[in-house]
C-alpha cells in the first residue's frame, strides 16, 4: 500500500494553528512558570496568541480565490476535511474578538478585590478550611486560559469543518474545555458545579445523537465528506431512510449548541451557574461557531434536500422564539433572563437560516441568507458579551448581584453603568438605530423573500414580546419609586480590562446601528461556502 | 455482506443507552449510558464502513474512542467535584437551579 504525503495549506490555516500551539504552550506554562508569575504570562500569552491569529486572518480573508461561479471564494484543504472560505474566515474574525473580550474579562481581578472571577482551587470543598486558606492564600486558577484557547480552537475549527468526522472533534473540543470553565465560579460555587455537571451530562447526550447522525449519514453516502454526500443526497443512491434519520440526529446534536427549543434546556441554568466572564465568552462564540457549522452542514451536504429539513426548521425557529421570548418574561434573574433572551435570539437567527437565499437567486443588492446571518451574529456577540460584562460589575456583599430586586434604582445610583446596561437591552430588543434592529430586518427580509411569512409573523410578534421584557428591567432601574426591600447592588469600580470590552461592545453596537453598511458589506463580500 | 444484523444490534444498543439515561439517576450511571451510545454509533460506523468497502468508518471508530476517553477524563472530574461537595452523585439533588 502506498502511503501519500497529505497536503496541508498551511498558509490558510495557521491562524487555528496558533490559537492551538498558545493552548499547549498554555499548559506548559502552568507546569514551569512560578505561580506568582502566571497570571500575567497567561494573560498576554493568550492575548497576543489571538491578536496574532486575528491579524492572520484578516490577511488570509484578502487573499482568498474567487471560485468559478464568482458567489464563491477559498479552497477547500487539508485534505477535504477544512473549508477555509470568506464565510469561515468572516466567523473566525468574530470568534476572535469575541474570545479577545473574554480574555479581558477573565484577566479582571479589580472587583473580586485582586483574584479573578474563578475559584481559587477548585478541588477544596466549599465552605471547608482548605477553601478558606485558598483564597487567603490569593490562589487563582490561571488553567482557564489555556481552556479557553481550546475552546477557541474548537469554536474555529467547528464552522470550517468540511467532513462528518471534523466537525464531530471539532465540536468536542469546543465543549469540552467549556464545561470544565462552568465549574469554576469563586463564588456560588454549588450553583457553578451544578452548573457543569447539567452541562457536560446534556452535552453528551447530545453529542451521543449527533455521533449515530455521523454513523447514518455515512451508512446512506458511504463517506464523511459533505462534497460526496451532497452528490450521493442529488443522485439519491443510498437508503433515504437513513438519510432522514440521520440527518435528524445531525440536526438535534447541532440545534442543542446553538440552544434551539426543545434542545434549549441547558441554556438557562448553564448561563446563570456558569462565572459571569465564561457566560459571556460562551454565549458569543458558541452560538456564532455552531451557527457557521450549521449552516454549513445543511447548505453544502443537505442542499438538494432542503424540502426535508426546511419544515423542520419553520417549527423549531417558531417554537424557539416563542419558548425564549415568554420564558424570559417570568424570569427574576438577570442572567437568566438573558439566557432565555439568547434562546430567542438563535430563533431569530434560524429564521435567517431556513430561507436558503443565495446570491446566484437573487438580483443585486438583496440580502442572502449567509450574509443576514453574518451580520446577525456580530451584533448579537457584541451586545452579549457587553451586557454579561455590565452584570459583572453590579455586585453587593454576596457577590454578583443578579437577582432583580437588588438591582431595583439602579439607574439612580449608577445612571452610567445603568444606562449602558439599557443600551445593550434596547439592542438585543431591536430597537432602531442600534446594532440589532439592522440585524433583525435582514433576517426578517430573508426568510420573507423565501416566502417563511408565517415565521416572520411568528417572528414580530415574539420580538413584540421581547421588547416587553427588556423595557422591564429598564423600568427597574430607572423608573420604580419606592425604597427597594432587603440590601441593594451598587456598582464596583472595574479595572481598565473589563472597562475596555463594554465600551468596545458599546461603540460596536452604535456603529453597527447608525452605519451598519460596512460590515453588511463586508459580510456580502464573505459570499458563499465553498463546495 | 449483508450487514443489517449489526445495525439492527447498534441501534438496540443505542436505545438502551439513550432510555438508561433518561431514566437512571446516578451520574455515573447516566454517563455509561451516554459512553454506550458512543459505542453503538462505533458498531454502526465499523458495520457500514465494512459495506461500502471503505476505510472511514474504522478511522472515524478509532477518533471516536479517542473523544470518548478525553471524555471521560472531563465528565469525572465533574462528577467526583459534585460528590465530594454534596456527598450524594444523583442527578435529582442537583436542583439549585431551576424555572
């Protein structure tokens, strides 16, 4: 048997490769650097690795091919299995800032009075001597950051992968580090394991049915790659009830990690448990990595058999953007308030998803699916991270205050932190003239153009309801009367790290509102995945 | 070859693993459960890479061992820091968090 050198195009993927040799260089930080010095090797260690990669990046996303037809730019390499293309590439630069922003968060140690959000040691026990002695002692976990640069390294690789087995690593290893990172809270800890371990076990559950999906799907095309199984999908060769089943499987492992009704379970708890840091960096690049993949998956392996799952899609968006929209007006927890407010928001996104409008159907200027989604995803990574770094900073004796009693007049005795607060709401609402009523119109024009009018209706009415209980927590702080019962949050001075990502958050989301034509641009300009 | 003897023994393996986990209480159970999903989708991916005459689904076999074990390192871990807390691993005491 011969064996043949596979070709590698380093040239296009060194970006993922850095992000991974900072991960590993990560580790044997931990193991050789005194632990007085960590902190900051880790810190600049991570954040140089993924300003590095973003600067790779935004290289290789000029240099792209344009493909035959012109709607298309990049290649398809490392033997099949990676598609770097201007989709790949537009989500890579996102994941990175996004990543880049939790790094900031996690660095912050200003609020907890010199220690970073996460526990000191993990392995004592809460409430015992040894926890007690960690955090006189100043512990720290400095092991967050090489887990999240796996994460990272999964979240980029997930959007890319080109083939069944790719993208089922790519997807452990984006969830694995994250469910180790939701155990680490310094405070709450029982909430925070609790956390993990609802997480881990739904996860892999999930993972289980998206695993027999992969084992399906190859038994119908006989290979893992999206380019044969669309051919063997169009030619129809294999079993189609395989095909069916296992595309459904595929679709429920994927919808649990975008947090999609009835897969949305998780989210709520997970978001709330989780420190407020990796909530943050999670609920950005999770979603944005899971929607690349998604997408991808079904508009490259599944395109010619739309007709199966695009029905399938109609009622999981509907019932997705219903489910968070109502759930999160009963909701007395901030973050889990805004869980369910990110449940609604991947709603909103499927509803860009599921009309499938590419740019070789459409006149000029018309908004493809791709690119709605794209800027979708933007808008909503920079409001979340944003608004999780604003929970961070309202804290009372206990910690992060997030139950919303304390944060009753607030907007009295911090109108700033306040008001950015409600402006970050008042985007995720899709108010105009912020980031998200840009998005929400491109997604909506999409699925209406593909006639999906009843999930738009569904859709308006949901966002009606949205609005409703984002004005609410507006009206808390800002507007009730009265002495508030029990002790109340005040607003700790944060550090110039975690100040520096809400204002970043801050202007992106104004930008994006007033003049979102560049990015729009940039986000058309990604095209179409590569085939 | 026909394979269908090995399919229809996956996909019992696989609702055996997926009931267990709905329906056990201990972590530990549940996680077993969730490994011997994993497992039945190996069979599955072995019996049709034996069918259609090709390697991948006996490499793709062999990375899913490789997941499943980093897994395992990952998921324990978990599960022992629960124990160790609330000296119970049930998955119903765990309901700090809920509505």
């Amino acid at each position: 048997m011969d064996f043949v050198k596979p070709s590698i195009e380093y040239a296009e993927i060194w970006p993922l490769l850095v992000i991974f040799g900072v991960a590993c260089l990560g580790v044997v930080v931990e193991a050789f650097v005194p632990r007085e010095r960590r902190y900051l090797v880790q810190t600049v260690l991570a954040a140089l690795g993924l300003v590095a990669a973003l600067v790779g990046t935004i290289m290789i996303a000029g240099e792209l091919d344009v493909l035959g037809d012109g709607q298309a730019r990049g290649l398809i390499g490392v033997e099949g299995s990676l598609a770097i293309d201007g989709p790949t590439v537009f989500l890579w630069g996102i994941i990175l800032v996004f990543s880049l922003g939790g790094v900031l968060l996690f660095a912050e140690r200003r609020l907890e009075g010199g220690v970073s959000a996460f526990a000191g040691q993990a392995a004592a026990l809460p409430g015992t001597e040894a926890e007690r002695q960690a955090s006189t002692r100043g512990l720290e976990h400095t092991e967050v950051y090489p887990l999240m640069m796996f994460a990272v390294f999964g979240m980029m690789m997930f959007p890319a992968a080109n083939d069944l087995l790719t993208l089922f690593v790519a997807l452990e290893v984006l969830s694995l580090p994250l469910y180790l990172l939701c155990g680490l809270a310094r405070r709450r800890r029982l909430l925070s394991q609790e956390a993990a371990l609802k997480y881990f076990l739904l996860g892999a559950f999930s993972s289980g049915f998206f695993l027999y999906g992969v084992a399906l799907v190859y038994g119908f095309a006989g290979s893992m790659d999206y380019a044969d199984i669309s051919e063997a999908v169009s030619n129809d060769v294999g079993n189609s009830t395989l095909l069916l089943i296992g595309l459904g499987m595929l679709a429920v492992g994927l919808l649990f990690k975008v947090g999609a009704a009835p897969f949305h379970n998780w989210t709520p708890d997970v978001y709330q448990g989780a420190p407020t840091p990796v909530t943050g960096f999670m609920a950005a690049g999770t979603k944005i990595a899971a929607f690349g993949a998604l997408m991808r998956l079904f508009y490259v392996a599944f395109g010619s058999e739309r007709w199966s799952w695009q029905p399938m899609l109609w009622v999981i968006a509907i019932l997705t953007m219903v489910v968070g929209a109502v759930l999160a007006v009963v909701q007395t927890d901030m973050k889990r308030m805004l869980a369910y407010s990110s449940v609604a928001h991947t709603g909103f996104l499927l509803t860009g998803v599921l009309g499938v409008q590419q740019a070789s159907q459409l006149s000029d200027g018309e908004v493809t699916s791709m690119q709605a989604v794209l800027f979708y995803l933007t808008t909503y990574g920079f409001a979340m991270i944003g608004a999780f770094a604003v929970v961070t900073l309202v804290r009372d004796s206990g910690g992060e205050a997030t139950s919303f009693a304390r944060w009753q007049g607030l907007g009295k005795r911090s109108p700033l932190v306040a008001g950015l607060f409600a402006f970050f709401l008042l985007s995720m609402a899709g108010i105009p003239l912020t980031a998200g009523f840009v998005g929400k119109w491109a997604v909506f024009t999409v699925a209406l153009s593909a006639g999906a009018w009843p999930v738009v209706i569904a859709a308006i009415l949901c966002s009606i309801v949205a609005v409703f209980f984002y004005v609410r927590v507006i009206v808390l702080m800002f507007f009730v009367e009265g002495e508030p019962e029990g002790e109340v949050a005040s607003v700790t001075r944060p550090s110039i790290l975690t100040s520096a990502t809400i204002l970043v958050g801050l202007a992106a989301t104004l930008v994006l509102g007033i003049l979102p034509g560049p990015v729009l641009t940039l986000a058309a300009h990604a095209g179409e995945f590569v085939r | 070859m026909n394979i269908t003897a090995y399919i229809v023994l996956s996909g019992i393996l696989f609702t055996i693993g997926c009931v267990g986990v709905l329906t056990r209480r201990n972590a530990i159970v549940v996680f077993m459960c969730v490994e011997l999903m994993l497992n039945a989708s190996n069979l599955a991916l072995v019996a049709f890479a034996k069918q259609h005459g090709n390697l991948d689904g006996q490499i793709a076999a062999f990375f899913v061992m490789v997941v499943a074990a980093a897994e395992v390192v990952v998921g324990l871990a978990i599960i022992m820091t629960i124990f160790r807390t609330r000296r119970s691993a049930s998955v119903d005491d765990a309901s700090l968090l809920k509505y």
